[in-house]
C-alpha cells in the first residue's frame, strides 16, 4: 500500500514523535513515493529486525548500485564512503576491531580529565557575560576539541574541521552554506591524510598514531585510503551528534525547571536520565538499508533492491517497549532506546558520546543554574528527518566567575568487587547484607538516599539503597526483600548472598538527596525504609525535628523497626497493615508546618497517595520520592541456581578460560581481550553480540529471535552462559 509518508515533510519536522505516532496506529509499515520511493518502518520490533539482519538488509552502497552517494539515509547524498558504517559483516569486522579498542568504557575513563579540561574552558570563555549561544559557544566546540585532540589534531584545525560538519546538518541542501561545508569537508580529508603520514613517520601518543600503526585481519597496515575513510566517520560522529543531543536536553531543561532542578538537587540522577534523553532527543532520526533479496516486513512486501528507512526516533517512542514514551521521564530505564543503533553497526563511540554529553550537561547545571534559553531565537535544523538537532541556542543567566582548569570528580564508572561480610534476616522475607571492598581498600563516600549497583552472577543489574551509616568507610549494607513474583533479581539475590559471596557493584550514586530542610516528615512503606533509615539516622545527628511514618503488610515483615525507634522513640509511627490499615497520609501531612521536607519511599500506591495528599496540601514542591523503578518487563526470566561453572576457549586469542557459576561470561573474556566491545551489560544493545564456533550457548538476552537462539551461532556475552562443558569464541 502506497502512502503519502515524507520524513522530511514541514509536518515530520514539526512533530517527529506524533507523525510517526499516526502512521503506527493506522499503517505501520508502508511504501511511499517519496524521494524516489521506499519501504518505511515504525515499529520497534521492525527497526531492530531490520538493523540486524545484515544478510537480508545490506548498509552498503554496493547494493544500491550508486558507489557515489551515501547509502544510510534517505535521501541518499554525495559523500566520503564511511568505513565500517557502509560495509556489511564481514568486510565491516576489521574495521570495528580497529577502532573498538580505542572507545572502550576504561578507555573513556582515561579520557575524562581532558573532556572536563574542555567543557571547563568553554564556560569560562562566556560565564562573565551572563549570556551565550549554546551552539556557538559550548556545544559545537566541546565535542569538536575532544574528538580531534583525542585523535591527535593540533589545535588549529579544531575550529576549521567541526564547522564543515555542522554546516552539512544545520543549513539547507544546496545552499551556500551548505557548499562550505562541502568545501570544509575536502579539507578535512586533506588534513587527514596529512596527520596520518605524519604519525606514521613519527608516533605519537594519540589515536590516530594507533590506527596508523594497526594491521587489518590479513596482518597488513590499513591503507591511507582506508584511514581517511574510518577517521572522517569518527570526527563527523563525535562532533555534531552530540551536539544536537546536548542542545535539545538543554532547550528541555529550559523548559522544565523543575526537571533541571532535580538534576541538579540529584547529580547522580544524569547518569539514568542520560539513556531517556537519548531515547527522547536521539540525534540520529532515522537510517536506510538496501534489501538484497525479496522479503516482507510486518506483513508488506519488500523487493530486491528497494530502500528501506529504519526511524530511530519512532523506535524510541513505540509505546510497546516505552509506556507513556512521548513524556520525558529522568528515572525511566530506557537503556533499550536505539539511538545508538544496533547490530554490527552500534555506534563504537557511545561511551564517549556519553561522556561528553554529562561534562557539558553538569558544566551548565553547576555553573549556569538559572540559565534560560530565549524561545524566540531558537534556530533548528531545516530537516529532521536524519538529523535533529539546533543551530542556534541562545540563553541567559546570572554571571558567575571563571574556573578555568577546574574539574569534577571523575564518576565511578567501572565495576569493583565487594565481599559479603554479614548476612543477617532483618525480618520476614528480608535479607540484611554487610559488604566491603575484596581489596580491602576504604569505599566511596555516600550521603543518604544513595543506591548501590549490583551485577548479579545471571547478568541481571539491580539498585538496592544504603541503609548504613555514611561514616563507616569499610562496610555499606543493603537490606533486600524476597520477591517471589517479581523480575528475579531478589530471588537470585536471597540464593546467593552468603559470607564470603562476591558481587560486582557500581556507585553509589545518589538520585534521592537528603536536602535542609526546618524539619522532616519520613513516610516509608515495605522496603522503602531501607533509604529512609539512613535519612532519619543523618536527620536526627543534625538535631532536626522529624516525625517518621512506617506502614508494612505485618509487624514481623517490617525490616529494622526496632533499629528505627532505637533513633527517634515515640517520633515513629509504626503501622501494621494487619492491625491498623494503611497508614493515613493525608492526615499526616496535614499536620506539617510550612518548612517541612516530605520523604516518601515505598510501593507505587503509597507514593501515588502522597503525591494526591501533597498536592492537596499545597506543598507538592516539598515532597520527595523514590520509586522502586522496574522497566525489565522484557528481561529473560531463568533460574539463576542453575547457573554451571564452564570452559570458553578463545579462538583467535588462543586462551581457554574457566567461567565460575558466580561470575559472568563478559568479566572472565575482559580479561584476555581488554577492547572488547560492550555497552549496556543486560542483554539489550547488541554491542557484545560474539560469534560462537562451538559449543551450546546459553541466551538471556532481549535480541536474539527465536530462531538464531536455536541456531546457536551468535551470543550476548554479557548476560549469556553455556549449557554445555566448553564454548568456543570467536574473538
């Protein structure tokens, strides 16, 4: 069926969300004649069926029959072929082992002091004045001076190389302007062949000095003409992508204070809102790919040859996968979205992209807290139907003091061990753990509110909030409920936690602050106390007044009562739902006074019933919550106790390797091949998908279909395990 479908349209431009939105409902896989015709998709399910199947869906410009014009987006266009997004698997597998590597999650990391370096100086160029372009002044040079100082360009080209490629998005075909960035991007080309000859004849310690010196699977080094093809894709990646992606969360955000003002109150919340920014703003709308052989997508026909256009953007808003997707929610897990792709061809640079993105987003935050952007002098792209993005953002805000060579604490972004210590039933269904660092070494401050990351032994990732005391340097604990019906997480937990048990953690990471306040009202339902002990110990050292309301299915069920009342006495109420009902949360916050802060933590109904209360009350801007988020509704379900220790041989490394059962394939492979490729950890992005030449693999993950399961010939290391004695890896 032919429909009036144009990505590129003034209505597609003014509503992206909303126009792939109508089209789901009533068609949502279509051919249209637009821009010479092709085959669109709306679906989630359809675009990653899509991305994946490289043997039927080919990213190559091979299968256009047009080596002259860009293959991955329709309209197609001039352009520098781009090594390896317009190769198909294998010819594309050399060229991702090449720069794999140098973007790895540790490799980032090392990165961070000179991103903060960057981000810094930008905002001291313009913090005095009180005023600034975003685009201009900090979104366009950021990105630009870390890419090309990373890859090794001195600083003179910055400027000269990140314009051309902003000019390709932000201004219309075939205008003069989009001629210069024509021009610009013949420079760029030269540049690049000059740096590379110049690394090869002198290395130096840079990226680009990495790949000149690598060799390709045949072991020869990669040709000039090769190099120049995969570093233009990395500037033009690392440059502007993240641009439109900083740009649109910052016009948000204006916005939305009260967004910005949780993020600000919750810095640790970025981290989360970061993947639904992604989902929600994703820079790159939509790709292409060329169908090879005759198929059908979601019941339409689709004929050798013909184009097909895989929309990112409507992906990340099908309600299917994102309940509620076109609302913009911080602590939502939308670590599924597909803005990064996925398949052979996920974006190798995620964790940079990320990187950059939360420097400048935390600059602004700190630095600029009042900023708001004037509506009115708002500049978008003139299409967005590859590309979103801003070409101009202007803002204000208070002036505040240069800090130049200032920088943030480095995030705790990689995984470290903790040794249980203490296992102890805190009450019925509820299982206490003491922990401490296996290298003995003191732990990461906390303040109250602040959750721990766990990577359980099945691949599974789990919060579980503080409930300690922030003074002790050598131990956290964690208290967590056996939930027989739920994802897997506690059960798995509750079977495995023992003295002597190692868990990888990451944090903690706050996104529920204790904030001053005159006085406090705690309300906390189940194992919501767990976070609301912690602020009732900090509240009572402080001397503050607080009252505290405890309501559990039983008495016997509610974790650490006495431990409560120990701390504040007769300020607690305890509520037994067997005894008394549920607690009455609008007769008590009805007796607050006007500087009361409002804590409240527990199951969605009592925080739903605080939220009518407090808006009720008047005093909805006092009231602080944390809900138990889970967003796994896709996730794998498997009995974690069947977890086998096993052998995995790896086939071109040439080292077999033992996989304890409490450890996961991906930690043990680290090991051996430290560039190895992987982003979400959860079996969701496709990142870690590994070649299996032997052996019966194991699937958790949420990619694979059914068929390819059975077929056994690709895995997710990251959650997956093997069913038989040994595995056999092709890495």
């Amino acid at each position: 069926m032919t429909e009036l479908f144009d990505h590129h349209s003034a209505d597609c431009n003014a509503d992206p969300v909303a126009y792939y939105a109508g089209f789901r409902e009533r068609c949502p896989v279509g051919r249209t004649e637009a821009h010479g015709g092709f085959v669109y998709t709306t679906r989630y399910a359809d675009v990653i069926r899509i991305a994946r199947d490289d043997a039927t869906f080919s990213s190559s410009r091979a299968a256009t029959g047009d080596r002259d014009h860009v293959s991955i987006v329709i309209p197609s266009g001039p352009g520098l072929e781009q090594y390896p997004i317009e190769l198909d698997p294998p010819a594309a597998t050399g060229y991702r082992d090449l720069i794999n590597p140098l973007l790895t999650p540790a490799a980032v990391d090392r990165l961070r002091p000179m991103i903060a370096r960057h981000a810094a100086r930008a905002v001291d160029a313009f913090i005095e004045l009180g005023s600034a372009d975003f685009v201009r002044d900090l979104t366009n040079p950021v990105p630009a001076a870390v890419t090309l100082d990373w890859l090794g360009f001195p600083e003179d080209d910055w400027a000269r190389l990140a314009g051309p490629i902003h000019d390709i998005f932000a201004a219309p075909a075939d205008s003069e302007r989009a001629l210069r960035g024509a021009q610009g991007l013949a420079y760029m080309e030269e540049r690049i062949r000059e740096l590379v000859r110049d690394r090869r004849a002198e290395p130096a310690d840079d990226a680009v000095s990495a790949l000149a010196a690598a060799t390709g699977p045949d072991g020869e080094p990669f040709s000039e003409e090769e190099l120049v093809s995969v570093i233009g894709l990395l500037i033009a990646g690392g440059v502007d992508t993240t641009t439109s992606l900083t740009g649109s969360v910052l016009v948000h955000l204006s916005r939305h204070p009260e967004e910005r003002r949780r993020l600000i109150e919750s810095p640790d919340l970025l981290e989360t809102a970061t993947e639904e920014f992604l989902r929600a703003f994703a820079p790159s709308q939509s790709m292409a790919r060329t169908a090879r052989t005759d198929t059908e997508v979601g019941g339409c026909p689709v004929h050798a040859g013909e184009r097909v256009l895989i929309p990112w953007v409507a992906a990340n808003h099908d309600p299917a996968v994102f309940p509620d997707p076109a609302r913009v929610r911080l602590d939502r897990d939308a670590s599924r979205h597909l803005s990064f792709g996925i398949g052979s061809h996920r974006c190798a640079g995620a964790h940079l992209a990320r990187a950059m993105f939360r420097e400048m987003i935390g600059q602004v935050l700190t630095r600029l807290p009042d900023f708001q952007v004037l509506e009115d002098g708002l500049i978008g792209y003139p299409t967005s139907g590859n590309q979103k993005g801003w070409d101009a953002i202007p803002a204000v805000f208070t002036p505040g003091p240069r800090a130049a060579g200032s920088a943030g604490p480095v995030p705790l972004t990689l995984s470290y061990d903790m040794v249980v210590t203490r296992a102890d039933t805190a009450a019925d269904g509820v299982l206490a753990l003491t922990l401490a660092r296996a290298d003995g070494a003191d732990l990461p401050d906390w303040e109250p509110g602040a959750h721990l990351e766990f990577r359980l032994p099945s691949g599974r990732v789990r919060q579980y909030s503080l409930c300690g005391d922030p003074r002790d340097r050598s131990h956290y604990r964690v208290a967590v409920l056996h939930e027989a019906e739920g994802r897997g997480g506690s059960v798995e937990m509750h079977a495995l936690a023992r003295e002597g048990v190692t868990f990888g953690v990451r944090g903690p990471r706050n996104h529920f602050p204790l904030v001053p306040a005159d006085d406090y009202l705690f309300l906390a339902g189940g194992i919501g106390v767990t976070p609301i002990l912690a602020m009732v110990r900090e509240a009572s050292r402080r001397g503050a007044d607080l009252r505290v309301v405890y309501g559990g299915r039983t008495r016997a069920s509610m974790a650490f009562l006495d431990e409560l009342r120990d701390l504040v006495g007769d300020r607690l109420q305890a509520i037994p739902q067997d005894e008394h009902g549920v607690p009455d949360l609008d007769a008590a916050l009805a007796g607050t006074g006007p500087g009361t802060a409002v804590y409240c933590c527990g199951p969605t109904s009592m925080i739903a019933a605080a939220e009518r209360a407090a808006t009720a009350h008047g005093m909805a801007d006092r009231l602080h919550v944390e809900r138990f988020t889970g967003d796994d509704t896709l996730e794998v379900a498997f009995d974690p106790s069947l977890n086998t220790e096993f052998e995995v041989h790896l086939a071109r490394t040439g080292r077999t390797l033992r996989v304890p059962a409490d450890r996961r394939l991906i930690e043990v492979v680290q090991e051996a091949v430290p560039g190895l490729s992987y982003d979400c950890e959860k079996g969701y992005c496709g990142a870690c998908e590994t070649r299996v030449l032997g052996g019966e693999p194991e699937h958790r993950d949420s990619v694979l279909t059914e068929e390819e399961r059975a077929a056994g010939r690709t895995m997710m290391i990251c959650v997956g395990r093997c069913t038989s004695s040994r595995l056999v890896l092709d890495l």
